[in-house]
C-alpha cells in the first residue's frame, strides 16, 4: 500500500509527540497528539504505548476518519484514538488534537471543575473558562468507551465548531484534558496553555480570587485573535 499521507503531516505530528515529555505533559506514555488530512479522509497518530524515546515516523498509525480502520501501520493506534476521531467528524475547523495527563489540568479534571478565567494569560488562548464535562455513564463506559469521551466534549460544547475555535480544549470528567487546533502543532501548544494556566489558576484560588474585569480579558483574546488581531508577525518566526 502506498503512503495515505504526506512527509510533512507525519513529520509534524511526530515533533508534537516528541514534545510532549519536552514539555513537561507526560509520565511514561501518557499522551497523544494526532494530525487530520481531510481531503484524504484521514489522520495520523501515535502507537499505543511507545515510549517517545523511541518513537519515529515509522511507529505513526494512519487511521480512516470514517470508521476508525488501521489504513496504514503494523502497530496499534493509540487507546484514545476514537476520541480523537470522534472530535474530528465534529468539529470541522479541528486540523489536530493533544490529549495529555499532566498535572495541574488533571487535578481540575479529577475534581470535576473547570479552569476558571482568573487572568489575561489565560484569556490570550481561551475565551473563557475551560470547561469540564459530564461524567460518562455506566453504559457509556461499557460501549464505545473511548468514542462516548469525545461525544461529551461535543455535547458539552454543544456541536458549535465556533465555539470550539474560540476555547481549544476541555477537561473529560475524572480523566484529563484534550486541546485541539488548526494543526497539531498547535493542539500542542494549546496543551502547554492548559497546563500553564491550570498551575496558575490552583496558586490564584489558594491566594484568593479576585475576578478580572471582563473588558481586560476581551481585549487580550481579540489582540491575538479575529479579525482585529495585531499581535506576532505573521510569516515571521
């Protein structure tokens, strides 16, 4: 079989999961990032439990968006390979997703909280609170487990690809946070965000809150993003 997807989409899902444990986000395996092709009808991801010391292009798994098939790789795709796709089939603005287990998102994950807009540094990625789902139920856990995880990000998000633009990530309820983006790459980055903002959002509650006026918040998300955004220079590294 010849290759479904080009160098360049396998490279860069690789450097996401490569910078996974760079960056902190994982123990072990603990973690993902895939990337879509869409005209393909497919996306690429990590191999369930191989170790990133070890990972290359050749360990990625092509995966087919429309049922879920292995259409290209001797290893198994990741365990939450259906979250990915369901989130996917979804949201059609998503180009790539992360899902990690690190700290400080997990511990809001576990009690069942979202991580609340205490700062500008959160609001420059997320226009708003990062929101925390349901609980899966007994029957949801018992068939199509990992599918049902990504159903309750998009019940929670209510099926609006808008919405899903403007805050790129969610906590599944007692289990850990997936962010998505344009790309991988930028899956990736929104996972780093989460992570950050988690940490400063525990040292803010244990300080005491005080609420930043909505305004300043507004302003540092569409400083970045929208039609409006003035911030980088685009083409520029």
């Amino acid at each position: 079989m010849g290759k479904t997807v080009s160098d360049e989409l396998r490279h860069e899902v690789l450097r996401a999961n490569l910078r996974i444990p760079e960056a902190g986000l994982a123990t072990l395996t603990w973690g993902n990032v895939s990337g879509v092709d869409r005209d393909a009808g497919v996306f690429v991801i990590k191999p369930s439990g191989v170790s990133y010391d070890v990972l290359g292009e050749e360990h990625l798994v092509v995966v087919a968006l429309e049922d879920g098939r292995v259409v290209e790789g001797d290893l198994r795709p990741s365990t939450d390979t259906e979250t990915h796709r369901s989130l996917y089939r979804a949201f059609p603005s998503i180009g790539g997703i992360t899902h990690t287990h690190s700290t400080h998102a997990v511990a809001f994950a576990q009690a069942c909280r979202s991580i609340p807009v205490l700062g500008t540094t959160h609001a420059d990625t997320f226009n708003g609170p990062v929101p925390v789902t349901a609980a899966l139920t007994a029957q949801q856990c018992a068939e199509d487990y990992e599918y049902n995880t990504g159903q309750v990000i998009v019940d929670l998000l209510g099926g609006d690809d808008a919405r899903a633009r403007e805050v790129p990530g969610a906590l599944v309820a007692h289990h850990g946070p997936f962010t998505w983006g344009a790309d991988a790459t930028k899956s990736l980055e929104h996972a780093v965000v989460c992570e950050a903002v988690a940490e400063m959002a525990l040292h803010t509650l244990a300080l005491g809150t005080v609420v930043p006026p909505q305004h300043l918040l507004d302003r540092h998300f569409t400083r970045k993003h929208g039609p409006g955004a003035y911030y980088g220079n685009p083409g520029r590294v």
